[in-house]
C-alpha cells in the first residue's frame, strides 16, 4: 500500500496525519516487522475508529474504504482537478501525470487486507468493506455530500480499468467540480486559529490563501433548507425579478447586485435560499457573511475569483448604526475600489430598511434646494451605499386576504384538515397576539397547528 502510496504525483501532497497516509505507514510497519502485533492493531483500530467517524459524518454505508478513497480524490484540489472543474478532461500533458496517479489509486482501492487481517488476528477491514450504518435521520449528516461520494465509490468499483477510473473521476469534476464547492450549496466564513489545514477525512472546512494571513476557513452550511420559490405564497413580481437577475448570472451574462427590502417576516432570506436551490445544479453557490467580516471581503473574493462556479456573497439583515462603518468596506469591494469585481460574483443582501444606514432628521439640514435636487453631503454618503445595488426588490407585508391565501396554501402542504372557514378564524386570532400579519406569522401558525395534531 505505502509503495502505491508514494507514486502519487497530482495526489501526492497529502498530510502525514490524514487516513491514507497512516495506512500506508501501517502496512511499511507491517511489511518491514519494525512493530509489534500489539503496536500494529492499535494502529489499524485508530484509523479504523476514523472511518467509522466519517462514515456516522456524512452517512456513509457499504464499503467504507471506497468512499474514503471517493472522498479523498473529490476533495483533493490539485491543476489537474482544477482543470477538469472548468473544461473538463482535455489531451493536455497533464494527463499523463494523472493516469499514473489513477493506477496507483486503482491499486489502493482494490486492496487485499486479508494477509494483515489474518497475521494480526482481526477482521475490522471485512466489516467496513461490508458496512450496515444505524438508519438515521437525514439532519443529521449533509445528504448532499453523502449521495454524491457513494455514487462516484459505485462507478469507480464498476469501472475495469484505470481508463474506467480516469473517465469517472473527470467526469464528476466537469458535472459538479472538485473540493467542499463541489460538495456543498453554501458555506459560512471562520476563523482558524492556529492556521493549521490537514486533510483528514473529518474535517468540513478548507482554508483561505489570502495575502494577508489572516486565516480564514470556508465553512459548509449542512442541511441548507430545502425551500423551493414555489413554496413562497404570492409575491410573484418580486420572485420573477429575482429570477431574471439570477439567471443572467449563472448564464453568464451581466447581472445585478440585488438588495431585497421591506417588511420583517415577508420572506426575503427565504427568497434567497430558494434561488440558491433552484439554481445548484448550474453551479451557484452561496457564501454568507456577516457585518463584522466585512474587513475580510477582498480576500474572500480573491479565493473564489478563479473558480468555476457563480458566487452569491449573502448578507442577511443588512443595516448600520451611525457609529458603524463597515458599509464602507462594502461600498469599495461592491463599486469604487480599484479591483474590480470578478464576474462569477454578486452580493445578494436582505434589509428591513430600503436604505440600510440609520437616518436622522439632522442629516437633513444642510439640504439645499436647487430644482428640486438634494446636494446634502450627509445624505449623499448614507444613500451611495444603496444605490450600488443595481436591482431592489421590495417585500411588503401581505393584506388580510393575502395572509389568508398563505395560511390556506401552507395548511394544504402541511397535511391540515380544517375547513378555510375554520383556518382563517384561528389564523386570524393568531396574528392578533403573534406580531401581525406576515408570511412568517403564517408559517408559525401552521407550526402550531401541526403541534397540536401530534399530541391528539
């Protein structure tokens, strides 16, 4: 195993704590007789306790060996990964380095344990290539990535030869890429502290290269909502908008940045996690990142410039204060800096304020009239942050029959049988003592209705 281990060349740069490398250095111990019986099978059950890690991480099932391996090279960003992502597998010299990689792979992944299985008096490597995980619940594992790992671990285990294995690898790099972007919809930014990055198989982030050091990690929103824009009740002007910009986008065309403002609870984050679904599969991609990481938004642009995916920077619940000034963060990296934006990137943000800066009646003294034009410097400064969005969408709170027509939609949905009669007297009484009339005041209500049929 370590000999094939050690002819790796694109796949080559592994960290000497990850799983396949203390494999390797398992089976050189082994072979060599530097290590005791003893030694060697607390070796194997700690790397063995690892893939049991992975496998309760991502629900993982069958042959834990080949998911592993699966998942190391989805994972793996290298030039040859890379330029399969944005042109897919080419004749390139490349290649050559790459097929000779896939054969020592192709070696690993059809590894015969039963000689140190035998020696050592065990059998956990027959149980994991034969593994029956607990049924669990879906939260508790990203679906996504499980899915797409056991389905590349399937192709590669039908595949005949290393052509077979270069053929199914190239080809989940060009449909859905390589690294955690491949894998996920949406990601948080962190801080790591100790700047480490090691390849083990558990571990859910990557870190940022950026020019300043600062250690910064991208972190895979697990289990994103599954919402869909149909499930958003009404709204359709606004939705279309939405649409129509996003489409643009990800078709690689000009686009807007887009500020969706308005009512508290009228479903405008829910607007942007439906677009994010409902354009997945064409490559978008969603990064969310909140007012004190505005500092950091250059070099969050600057790691994903050169990928081969549509970036949405999100910023929910978009506003400042007066003392506040990270909006000017903002503004430069939006418009105005001398870096232009790329153009696999857009920033999508939601506010209950159309014009996201506190104003005050102070800011209007200095106003003068000339035709009718403000030349106020104060406000001037508060409104250049707004007007960068080249699309503002407004979401108003619903009227009375609107609210009704939610609540009726969502109680079809939910499996509730009541009669509209019956719904709109209940949801009536509700928003009355629940914040008022909104999508969200909708939603907690059918909540509370599905509560109570549980308990009967």
């Amino acid at each position: 195993m370590y000999r094939d281990i050690a002819k790796l060349i694109m796949y080559g740069d592994i960290d000497e704590d990850c799983i396949l490398y203390q494999m390797g250095e398992i089976f050189r111990e082994f072979e060599e007789g530097t290590q005791s019986n003893a030694v060697l099978i607390r070796k194997v059950y700690t790397q063995i306790k690892r893939l049991l890690t992975v496998a309760t991480d991502f629900g993982f099932d069958k042959n834990l060996w080949h998911n592993y391996l699966a998942y190391f090279l989805i994972t793996n960003e290298n030039p040859f990964s890379i330029t399969c992502e944005k042109i897919g597998a080419n004749d390139g010299s490349v290649n050559h380095f790459a097929r000779n990689d896939f054969a020592a792979i192709k070696n690993l992944f059809e590894y015969d344990f039963s000689e140190i299985e035998k020696s050592l008096g065990i059998d956990c490597f027959t149980q994991i290539s034969n593994y029956h995980a607990i049924e669990k619940k879906e939260l508790m594992y990203n679906k996504n990535v499980s899915e797409k790992v056991q389905a590349l671990s399937s192709r590669m285990e039908q595949a005949k030869d290393v052509e077979g294995f270069f053929t199914a690898v190239t080809e989940f790099y060009r449909d859905y890429g390589v690294g955690m972007f491949g894998l996920n919809k949406a990601f948080r930014i962190g801080n790591n502290p100790d700047g480490s990055v090691k390849f083990m198989a558990i571990n859910k982030a990557f870190r940022i290269q950026d020019r300043t050091d600062s250690k910064l990690v991208f972190l895979p929103i697990n289990n994103m909502d599954k919402v869909m824009l149909s499930d958003l009740v009404g709204y359709e002007i606004q939705k279309k908008k939405l649409v129509d910009n996003t489409r643009a986008f990800v078709e690689g065309k000009k686009a807007n940045n887009v500020l969706l403002f308005g009512d508290s609870g009228t479903g405008k984050s829910t607007s942007i996690k439906a677009i994010v679904n409902e354009f997945y599969d064409q490559g978008l991609r969603m990064i969310e990142i909140y007012k004190h990481q505005f500092k950091d938004l250059s070099n969050v642009i600057a790691a994903v410039k050169n990928r081969n995916y549509k970036f949405i920077i999100y910023m929910d619940d978009l506003s400042f204060e007066e003392f506040e000034i990270e909006y000017k963060f903002l503004k430069a990296v939006i418009e105005g800096g001398v870096e232009t934006k790329p153009d696999n990137i857009l920033i999508y943000a939601t506010s209950n304020r159309r014009h996201l800066i506190r104003e005050t009646w102070s800011d209007r003294n200095d106003v003068q009239q000339d035709e009718g034009m403000h030349r106020s410097d104060t406000m001037q400064e508060k409104l250049s942050l707004v007007n960068r969005f080249g699309v503002t969408i407004n979401y108003s709170k619903p009227s009375q029959k609107e609210y009704f027509d939610i609540v009726i939609h969502l109680a079809a949905k939910a499996g509730i049988k009541m009669s509209e009669d019956e719904l709109k007297a209940e949801a009536n009484k509700w928003e009355l003592s629940h914040g008022g009339i909104s999508g969200r005041t909708a939603q907690q209500f059918i909540y509370y209705l599905q509560g109570q049929e549980d308990e009967k």
